[in-house]
C-alpha cells in the first residue's frame, strides 16, 4: 500500500473518529438540563415511598424538555435557568379557578432549616410549622435534603408558598397538610405521602391562637372553607383518607401536575350531598398523572363547578370521575386508558341516585380519547350557563396529553440548569 493510500485511510479514520467525538458531545450537552441526580436524604423515607420514587425515576427518563411542550403552566417556568433566583415567578404561572392564588409571593423568602416537630404548640424557629404560621406572607424554600414526620396536622396560615424545588423534600409518616379558612395558598414540589390521623391535643395556627383539634382524617391535603389554593407538581401516596380534599365551601381551586398513586379514594370535592354551601364551589384539576393502584375518585364532585382539563388517567379499578348531588363536571382533552377488567370499563360513575335523577346532571366528554374500551357516560341537557361556570382554560388535543403530563410529580431541579 502507497504512502498516499495509508495517509487517506488515516485521514477517513481521523475524521470518523472527529464525528464520533461531535456526536457524543452534543449528546451530553443536550442531556445535561434533564440529568438525574440522588441525594442522601436527612432520614430514610417509608420503603413504599422507595419503591414509587423508583417508579417514577423511569417515568422522568423517558421525557425530555422543552418550552412548547402545551402544558401552560410548565411553560411560564420551567425553561428559565435562573428559576432558584425567581422562585416567585412561579406564583404568576398559575392557570384555572386557582389562578388568582399568589401565596407568599409578596413576602420574603423563609428557609427551612430544621425537619423535627417536637412541639405544634411552640414550633422551633427554623422549623416548616414556625413558617406556615406567621402573619405576615413567606415563601418557603429548605435548605436540604428532609423527611418531615408531623407530630400533627400542619395548619396554615393565609399567604404561603410551600416550595420544594431544589431538594427532595418528603411530608410523611404522620397528619399532614391542612388549609382551614385561609386564603392564598401554595404548594408545590413536595412528596406527601402515609398520612395519618392526628388531633385531640391543641395545635398552633397563628403566633396569637392555638386550639383543641378533633381527630382528622388523615389527608395528603386537606382544603376546608378556604379559597385561591394551588397544589402543584407534588407526588401524592397511600394516605388514610383522600390524597386531596376539598370541602365547607372551599373555591378557586387549582389541582395541577400533580402524580398520584397507590390510594383508594383519591380525591373528594365536595362535603356532603346536603351541604348546600359547596354549590359555589369551582375547581380545576389539570395536567395530573392518575397512576399505578389507584381506586376511585379522581375526582369525586358534589353541588359545584368542576373543569378537568388535559390529565392522564392510566389507571383506575372502580371508576375515574364520579359525583353526586348535580354538580357539573366539564371533562377535556383527557387520555382514559381503561382497565382489563371486564367491569372497570366506564370512565364515570352518577352516585347515590338513580337514573331518573343523574340524567338531568350536566356531564359531558368533549376531545376525550378512549383507550382499550374506555367509555363516559354524559348526562344532563348541556346548558350553556353550567358550562360556563365551569370552564376554567381551554383544553389541548388529547394526543398532546402524554407530553404534557410525563414530568408530572414532584421535579428533580436543580440550581443553574432548567427545571
């Protein structure tokens, strides 16, 4: 072989090997913002948390981002670099009946130092419950890294923002999260999950009130005569009651991008089919993963106004939207992958009632995709006025709904690189 020869056979092999190297290159720099990392945690999670966060690990490496993915809120936020210097712009990204909710936008910034809650009477200062319950409106971020086992339930105070992003912060293990006749509420980023009952023993919900609580439900959430509330991307499991409730004429109401799993009643709205004060009630529940081992409600809707708009229901054993009590439920571009059950085929379920009565109920399925025998049942005549009071945002086509909803939960963000 001629000189010449072996100088174009290395410089086929130089420029191969030059491409190779281009491509691995451009490979890790367009993987960098969605790299997956684990971080020891203050305290060891219950081991069901271990095996759905493992879950949901997968889940996150099949997605990928992007700032047209049509998902409204996530678009507003998550493509900004910079977010951990604008953590507050988050409150200006909300959609829905919930939209108006700024919690602690106009507050400063309260770091959470310490996860023990040794005493609801006189939290320590540093402490999740010192936060929550001060006057004045705080947005609240941690510091690391925290399992936080309530002693009993967290009661808010108006005007706060639970932020979770940055750290794996997982609410767990005892009484969880109440919002009781306050107003402006956020929470987001945060795993809540194994709640419990709490209660009769005083608990503090202001600097200047404690009281004597009854025994609760044991909610993930627990939304009672409160309004402007928004629970966004938090990851929601295996609690004693719902995951989130919402009752006692509570309103503007925003449930988003959130992944549930492994409960049964999942989330009620409404309190009772005579408790006439939740006919104003308007909630929006949007861009939600209903995963693995979940029964029923998703939600379940009394007297009220309620838009389901864009979710991904992969998973349900008894139904997925039911109610009673004539509410109206405005059903959207969602994805219903029905069940091989033979009889966990219908997406609704009219409770308490018989027919003669639900039929009159303004049910209806528009842009809905049906997979694997999924059906919705409609009811009611369809009046404009109902609808109206129950159409929060417009609805995306259904085919977008696994893009727009992959990255929901709680998000691994991390400083300097997008959400």
């Amino acid at each position: 072989m001629s000189k010449k020869t072996d100088r174009e056979s290395g410089s086929k092999a130089m420029e191969k090997c030059l491409t190779l190297f281009l491509l691995f290159l451009l490979c890790v720099l367009s993987s960098s913002s969605f790299t997956i990392s684990t971080h020891a945690h203050e305290e060891d999670p219950n081991s069901n948390a271990t095996n759905i966060n493992d879950t949901k690990m997968i889940r996150r490496n099949l997605g990928y981002f992007s700032c047209n993915t049509g998902n409204q809120i996530d678009d507003c936020w998550r493509c900004d670099h910079n977010w951990d210097q604008n953590r507050q712009r988050l409150a200006d990204c909300a959609i829905g009946f919930g939209r108006n909710a700024i919690g602690g936008r106009d507050g400063r910034i309260y770091v959470v130092t310490d996860s023990g809650d040794d005493d609801p009477v006189s939290p320590r200062p540093g402490t999740l419950r010192y936060a929550v319950i001060q006057d004045e409106p705080l947005w609240i971020i941690f510091k690391r890294d925290m399992v936080i086992k309530l002693k009993e339930e967290l009661i808010m105070n108006s005007f706060k923002t639970i932020d979770g992003r940055g750290v794996s912060v997982h609410i767990a293990g005892g009484p969880c999260i109440t919002i009781q006749y306050v107003t402006n509420i956020i929470i987001h980023g945060v795993h809540i999950h194994d709640c419990v009952p709490g209660g009769n023993t005083n608990v503090r919900s202001s600097p200047r009130h404690y009281g004597w609580r009854t025994r609760s439900d044991g909610d993930g959430v627990s939304i009672f005569g409160s309004s402007h509330v928004w629970v966004d991307h938090c990851s929601l499991s295996n609690c004693e009651d719902g995951l989130i409730d919402a009752i006692h004429g509570s309103t503007a109401i925003t449930i988003s991008n959130n992944y549930m799993t492994h409960h049964d009643k999942v989330m009620l709205l409404g309190h009772s089919d005579s408790y006439s004060p939740d006919k104003n009630m308007q909630v929006t529940v949007a861009y939600n993963h209903f995963g693995e081992g979940l029964v029923q409600r998703m939600p379940r809707c009394r007297h009220g106004y309620f838009d389901i708009v864009n979710n991904d229901y992969t998973h349900w054993e008894m139904y997925a939207i039911g109610g009673s009590a004539s509410p109206t439920i405005n059903s959207k571009g969602n994805r219903f992958l029905a069940p091989d059950y033979r009889f966990s085929k219908e997406v609704t379920k009219h409770e308490d009632s018989g027919e003669s009565e639900w039929k009159h109920w303004n049910w209806r399925s528009e842009g809905d995709l049906m997979l694997n025998g999924a059906f919705f049942v409609a009811s009611g005549a369809g009046a404009s006025a109902s609808y109206a009071k129950a159409t929060s945002l417009g609805a995306r086509p259904s085919s977008l709904v696994g893009s727009m909803t992959v990255m929901a939960g709680a998000l691994n963000c991390r400083k300097g690189t997008r959400c």
